[in-house]
C-alpha cells in the first residue's frame, strides 16, 4: 500500500491523463484508437446497406382450448439480420433466420418495413438470398455492400460486425480474424463437416445471425453465423469463439442460389478421419498425416472409382492431406463433375492413383 505522503508525490510527478489515459472535455476516457476510428468510418459508410429480417415461423392456431373455451394463440417470431447484395433487392441472410418462415418483413436502416420472400437456400453452408417486395425499389436506395478478396485474410485484422443482436438494430461490435478456414460439422446432418468459417472474436449473438462481418474497407469478409462458449479453468462461461462463413463461400454460393434456388453441394461418399498414431504405426506412415477412409457409400462417385474402406489418402491431386480439414476445405473449391486425383495407400502397403468424379451431395447423404 502507497501511503499519502507517497501517494500525493505521486500524483504531483505525473498528471493524470499520463496515469489513466487522456479525457476528453467531459471527463469521460478516450480510448478511440486507429482501427475504431476506421470502425466508424466503416459503420458510416454501409449502415444503410445491413437490414433485420423478421420472420413468422408459426401461424397463428385457433384449436387451442383453455377451459374449454377455444383461443387464438399468438404467431412465433424469428428474427435475424442480412446486407443487400445487388441493386434489385436481393438480401443474403443464413438459412436458420429464415428456416420453415411463412412470412418475411425486412426492415431497412431508415425503418422502413417490406415483405419479402425466400428465393434460394443451402442448408448446409447455412446461406440464403431473400428477395425484397418490389415495390422497395422504386422508394429506396439500396447500396450492395462488396465482398471482399478471401486471399487477403489475415490472422489478427480488425474487423467489424452489424446486425441486429436482440433486435437492437444496426448495432455494431469490433473484434479481429482470430482464424480462418474452420469447419464444423453441419447441424442438418450431423455428420458432415462444412468448411470456409472465419472464427473471430468479434461480438456475435442472437440477432447478428446473417448480417456483415466486415474489413476495415467496408467489404464483406463473411456471413456472422453462430457462436460457441468455452469455459474457463472456473468453469464460467466465456464467450469470444464466434464463426462467420467466409466470403469465398459466398462468392461460389448465392449466385447459383439466386440462379437456381439451391446449391448443388459437392460430394465423393465416403467417410473419413484423421490418422490416428495408432493407425499411422499399424499402416507403416512414419506420421500422423493423410485421412483414413471409415465407410463407402455403394455406387457413389469415391465407390465408382475403387476407393476402399481402410485407403489412407494422402494426396487430393498436388496437395498433401495432413488431416481432415484440409479436404474438406479442398472438396469446397470443387464443382459436380469436377474429376480430381487422390494418392491411396492400402493397407497391405501398395499405393494407388485414383481419380474421382464429384458428384452432389443429396438430402439423405451423411459422407463427403
């Protein structure tokens, strides 16, 4: 502990604004750094362009009855965010914001309020475009936000999120790329694992699912979509691990939603993990690299091509497969039809070169 007389040397040696930071006229600290100031440029700049999206996802129902006396109960809401991605009207969102909806009102920055409709869906990237009644267009201005070069992602770049967490509308939150190319598995299937995330600190909850996760340029770098809390070595929740689907996905996918009205996913059939140091020893690999095959759907594309259960694959055509993330990141480059080469070493030593023709993953498809 300081004692006074110390204490109030102290205080007499450096001013306060050296000790606690600068304030401004109000006395209230300023902590605006570089990357705020750019936030708020950035915030300025496509406010007008992220929505809220509100949705009916249960009707009304009359046949429910209290004391015997029937009620009308009241309709479920959802609601979530999107941008504008062209000058027609067209909203990207996530495919959960607007799942099993039987209306749709999009709200824009300036409060106005108009119907929209569900042109395309990809459950399995969790993407869709909605289209704004048409009667919008001729009343507002809709400024498509650009979406950004993936190739430019930089662990450690601030970044901004604009959304509508708890219907608080158009609220912003800073943060950095924490990492990018995360998978998780998807929720439809439980089985497949979906790549192209951006894992970030930045702000994400309920409400921000579908709008912006946006560069310091004003760019879409990604499609703010859920969220995960880790705990602490108190076992209390700590949020910060919140994922965005990357806008290379973007780039590939809402066009053929738009185009379309769904993706067609890419597909081999086959189920794989990682090397294990107990497999890798047993096959004769000096390391844990390339991914064991664990089951082949019949007559699917990796079937067709002579894939087997117990192939460790260790090339998908030039690049060296260290573990599983690195072909599903691999496969989600890939188009139906697309022919690639994969290097297989069998079990009993001999190695193979195989090529595949992807196919499209359907609604009963549980493989990659």
């Amino acid at each position: 502990m300081l004692s006074l007389g110390v204490m109030t040397l102290f205080f007499a040696m450096y001013n306060q604004s050296e000790i606690f930071g600068s304030t401004g006229g109000n006395g209230v600290q300023n902590h605006t750094s570089v990357e705020s100031a750019q936030g708020i440029e950035v915030y300025n700049k496509v406010k007008d362009s992220v929505v809220m999206i509100d949705g009916v996802v249960q009707e009304a129902n009359e046949k429910i009855s209290i004391n015997n006396q029937s009620i009308k109960a009241p309709p479920e809401w959802w609601f979530g965010s999107g941008f504008v991605y062209d000058n027609s009207g067209k909203i990207v969102t996530n495919y959960h914001v607007v799942e099993d909806t039987t209306k749709l009102v999009v709200t824009l920055a300036n409060g106005n309020r108009y119907s929209a409709k569900v042109i395309g869906v990809d459950p399995v990237n969790d993407l869709a475009v909605v289209q704004i009644d048409q009667s919008a267009l001729s009343k507002e201005k809709l400024s498509p936000i650009p979406i950004a070069d993936p190739s430019t992602f930089r662990i450690g770049q601030p970044v901004v999120a604009i959304g509508s967490p708890l219907s608080y509308k158009n609220s912003l939150s800073e943060g950095i790329i924490s990492h990018t190319g995360r998978t998780h598995t998807d929720l439809q299937s439980g089985t497949i694992w979906v790549g192209g995330f951006i894992q970030t600190d930045t702000a994400i909850t309920h409400g921000n699912s579908g709008g912006p996760l946006l560069n310091m340029n004003g760019e879409v770098v990604g499609v703010n979509d859920w969220g995960e809390l880790s705990r602490d070595a108190l076992q209390t929740e700590v949020p910060g691990l919140n994922f965005a689907i990357s806008s290379g996905t973007v780039k590939r996918v809402i066009p053929q939603l738009i185009s379309e009205g769904n993706y067609s996913y890419p597909w081999m059939g086959m189920g794989i993990e990682d090397v294990s140091p107990f497999a890798a020893k047993k096959i004769g690999l000096n390391e844990t690299s390339g991914v064991i095959v664990r089951w082949v759907v019949p007559d699917s594309p990796a079937d067709l091509s002579g894939i087997m259960y117990g192939d460790v694959i260790l090339k998908a055509d030039k690049l060296v497969i260290k573990e599983k993330t690195d072909i599903v990141e691999y496969l989600r480059t890939k188009y139906p039809d697309d022919i690639i080469s994969l290097d297989i070493l069998r079990s009993n030593g001999s190695t193979h070169d195989l090529l595949i023709k992807i196919g499209v993953l359907g609604n009963s498809s549980v493989t990659y």
